[in-house]
C-alpha cells in the first residue's frame, strides 16, 4: 500500500496537469520581477594544465570583501558572484564582465578552468587551502576549509559548478496565495511553497543532470586513492603528448571515463557526503527542515572525532550549515544571523539550485536559452502538486540522480521510480510536455514563443543523447585524440582569449576595479578592528541553540 501511495505522490504532477493548470493563469502573469543569480566556480589553471600554484592575485581584490570575486575551497579555486538581477540579460552582462575582469588580470600563466572535474591535481598536501587573512572571521573560514579537507579530501573540494539562484516576485506569492484560497500569514505561505518547489526539484532534477551534465570524464590524478571502476580511454598512440599541446601523456596522467555518464561531478565519485547521507532531512515545511538541519549540525560525529580540533570547526556531523550537500537549498540573504536562525525568523526568500556542472563548450558555461528553460523548469516545480517527500521516495530520488549521473546515455536506459522502472525517455518526454503546458498560460506569448524554443532545444536530447555536451566532450576527446586535460585546456584558453575581448569602458567593468582596491582596504580594516581572541569568535558563532 505504502508503494501505492508513493508512486502516486511521485507521478502525480505529470498525470494530473490537466487538473491543476487552468487556475494558474492568473499567477503566470504575475512574474514580472522574477530574479536570477549565478555563481560560478572555476580553478585557476597552469598553461601545462596542472593546479596553479600561486595566490589569489591582488588584482582581483581580497577573496574575503569582494562583493563578485572570491575563491571557494582552495587558493587556486575562484568563485564569481552576480547580484540578483530581475533582467536576465543584465545578468549575463555581469558575468561576462566579471569573467573579462578575471581574464585580463591573470598572469599569462594561467587560464580559468573551464569545467566542472578539476584539471591536474597535485598531491593532497600540496593544494593550498583558501587563505582569507589573519581577521577572525578569515580564519574561521579557512578552519571550516581544513574541516572540509580532513572530511572529504581535498581533491574533491576542487570540483566546480554552477549555482542558479532564483526567487519569485511578490506579486506571484500574493497572487497565488489568492488563487490557493490560503488562510496561512504570506510569509509562512511563501516558505512552504519554496519547499513545495524543492520536494518537486528533488523527484524531477535528474533532467538537469542528463541534460546539462557535462563531466563524463577525469585526469587520473583525481582519481589517486580513490576506488573506481571507470574506463580508461585508449588513445591507441605512444605516451606522447599530442602536436597541438606538447603536453606529456604518461600513466600518472591518463583519462578515465564511463561510457555513458553525464555528469561524474553528481555521482557517488564526485561531491558527495557519506556521513551526512545516514540522515534524512524534512523538505515538508520550514519548520520540519530547519529542525532536522539543527539536529545534524549538533550532532557529534564518531567518525570526524578522530581530527584534530584546531583542523575543522567541530566534530559534528555537519561544521556549518553550508556543509550541507544537496541539489538545491532553500535561502535566505543575512549578514547578521547565521542561516538557520535567519530562515526560522523571516522565512524563505530564494532556492539555490546546485546540479548544473559548467558547460566547457560555453564560454560563461551556460546561456541564455539554457536560463530560460530552468526558469520554466522551476515554475513548473513551484505550480505542479507536490506531496509530501517520506525516506522510501528520498532514496529513489538519490538512486535514480545516480543512474543518470553514471548511466545516463545509455539506450533504453530506466530509472526507478515508486512505480517501478520507467524509461528515461519517456519520463523525460513527460516531463518537458508537462512544462510546456504551461506556455498557453502566459499573457506575453513572444515571450512565450523563447521558453519553447528552450524546451525543444532540450527536448532534442531526449530523442539524440549524442546532443548532450557529456556525449560531445567524449566524442570530441576520441576524434581528436586529445586526453580530458588537454580538450579542456584547450577550450579554457579559447574562452580567456574572447573574455579578454570585453570592453574595459564599460561602468561595471570600473566599478569592478574600484572594487578590488576597496576589498583589500576593507580586509585591513577589518584585521584591525578585531576586539577578542579568535577561540572566544569562534565559539561566538558557532554557538547553537534552536527554538523556531
């Protein structure tokens, strides 16, 4: 019975849209104002395709104070933040400014990584962990970096991606707390409906991964340590480097592939946490998550008792609540609590999603038309039923992310589902009918007329996996006779010399290098001002107690 009734919660978005459409209209035309961020990931990289070795460059500012220009895990790993903006195009506009910045003010050595699996790593102890300066709040940075070192190592740390921030209008919420006939405050409606949104993004998000996965292949140095059973790609050659690069192709620096993978970043052997997955999280409502997420952020962990105190934040099974590995999070923007206080007392204000690998072929790493089918992606999420998600439908969502993850070109590929196996394409096929429902609805149908042309780009996939870049990064290797790190060096180099093209004139462009100049004033500043001793900051603000 339990089976039953699952199947039904899991499917019912796609069986029922019929039903539920028709009283969305309203609501459709009440998203002007819808906001998207993007932060991207990328490893600043040697031209001989190795991890840099050299500091953060002053001329990006300091990692710690600038607004758009920081690192994430280690020194050499950049991280590039938009603001939220309401106008897609001024989105990008910013982040190809900001990927211009960082081009012209690299060293002729090095090349921003243009992918998601890292480029050739070098031992665990010689990748330099993020420094933040000697301020306390720079050092409990870089204490939760060698937390996440000892845990995880640190070669899965240098994995990268994209993050697609993304929050609807006021204007939306009030609408369909009208059209919903809500007696809930809206802003507890508004934080139950994110959930709503995240439990569908959950049972659906395997789409991003066979869609835009972009990782199906890795430098064996990722690999060291590490068990697998990934192919290796025989080249057929001598151990030489090819005529193009120069580069050697000797066994410590070989491609491992899986076949038919999408996107190695989201599997088993990419970022993922085995101690943090013995417990499930609540997605039903705020209140629900929030205490699940205090439970495991108190909980103390056997395991990473075992590491030095002065090498992590705390021996608890998450150090922080960043530490969170998922697909998506629920967000909020404050400076002044820490996050899980923030949500408890003013609500959801955006989600993060977090699957997309970064598209080597783009040189952003993703477009326009892809922003524009996740937009549609996330409203169908947030307007489709969604029940409530148990542990038995959390374990086949986390099944089937993995058979895509590893599997997913594969023909006649299924994936588990409460019902039992189902073929991808047909889910898929389903699924992409389903948002394009949608389309109908809207008011501004030029507007209309682009999201379908964003499915049908997708939609092609489905029906040709040769389409999806996963397939074409292995297709491109083998043709070409090129290993993993030589295509990407090659088309991380291509990328800098066209970001280096953007115009230096423009106001962000300046506002961009004021920026840097005042980042590192700020990092003094804030180094000077420090009042206590950093053991009494960090007990500060890693204090934890929970009532919500």
């Amino acid at each position: 019975m339990l089976q039953k009734v699952g199947a039904q919660k899991e499917q019912g978005a796609m069986n029922s849209a019929p039903q539920w459409l028709h009283q969305y209209k309203d609501v459709l035309n009440a998203l002007s104002g819808i906001r998207r961020g993007i932060e991207k990931e990328g490893i600043r990289t040697a031209i001989d395709g190795n991890l840099s070795q050299h500091a953060h460059p002053q001329a990006l500012g300091a990692a710690l104070t600038h607004p758009n220009i920081t690192t994430d895990f280690a020194e050499a790993q950049l991280e590039l933040v938009t603001p939220a903006y309401a106008d897609r195009g001024q989105m990008f506009d910013h982040l190809s400014t900001l990927h211009g910045y960082v081009a012209n003010n690299l060293s002729d050595s090095e090349v921003m990584w243009g992918a998601s699996m890292p480029p050739r790593l070098p031992s665990e102890e010689a990748i330099a962990i993020a420094d933040y300066g000697r301020s306390n709040v720079g050092q409990m940075k870089q204490r939760y970096r060698h937390g996440l070192a000892n845990r995880y190592g640190k070669k899965m740390q240098t994995i990268s991606g994209i993050h697609y921030n993304f929050s609807l209008p006021e204007t939306f919420w009030q609408t369909l707390h009208q059209v919903e006939n809500s007696t809930q405050p809206l802003s507890e409606f508004i934080s139950d409906r994110y959930f709503h949104m995240i439990r569908n993004i959950m049972r659906y998000g395997w789409i991003i991964g066979y869609l835009f996965g972009a990782s199906p292949a890795v430098d064996s140095s990722y690999l060291v340590g590490k068990q697998h059973d990934l192919d290796e790609l025989d080249f057929g050659i001598d151990d030489v480097g090819t005529a193009e690069f120069g580069r050697d192709r000797t066994a410590n620096h070989r491609t491992y592939y899986a076949p038919w993978a999408t996107s190695l970043r989201l599997s088993n052997l990419g970022y993922s946490n085995s101690e943090q997955s013995k417990y499930t999280l609540n997605y039903n409502n705020k209140h629900g998550y929030l205490s699940g997420l205090y439970n495991i952020l108190a909980m103390p962990s056997e395991y990473y008792a075992q590491f030095e105190q002065n090498q992590q934040v705390n021996n608890n099974v998450l150090q922080l609540e960043n530490e969170l590995y998922s697909s998506v999070r629920p967000k909020i923007v404050n400076d002044e609590l820490r996050p899980l206080y923030a949500m408890c007392r003013y609500g959801v204000e955006y989600i993060e999603l977090r699957s997309l690998d970064i598209n080597p072929y783009l040189p952003l790493g993703l477009d326009q038309t892809q922003s524009y089918f996740l937009d549609l992606f996330l409203l169908y999420c947030a307007l489709s039923p969604s029940a409530a998600l148990d542990a038995d439908e959390q374990a086949v969502i986390q099944q089937r992310q993995e058979r895509v993850a590893m599997q997913g070109r594969k023909p006649q590929l299924t994936l588990p589902t409460l019902q039992g196996e189902k073929p991808l394409e047909t889910l898929g096929l389903n699924l992409l009918a389903d948002m394009e429902a949608l389309l109908p609805l809207f008011e501004d149908q030029q507007e209309a007329a682009v999201y379908a042309q964003s499915v049908e780009r997708e939609k092609a996939k489905l029906f040709d996996a040769s389409l999806t870049p996963s397939a074409r990064l292995l297709a491109d290797m083998q043709r070409d006779n090129l290993s993993y790190t030589d295509l990407l060096l090659g088309l991380s180099q291509a990328h800098a010399r066209q970001h280096q093209l953007v115009s230096k004139t423009t106001p962000l462009y300046k506002e961009l290098s004021i920026a840097a100049e005042q980042s590192l004033a700020l990092q003094q500043e804030i180094e000077a001002n420090d009042t206590i001793s950093f053991d009494d900051y960090l007990q500060q603000k890693t204090a934890l107690t929970y009532e919500c």
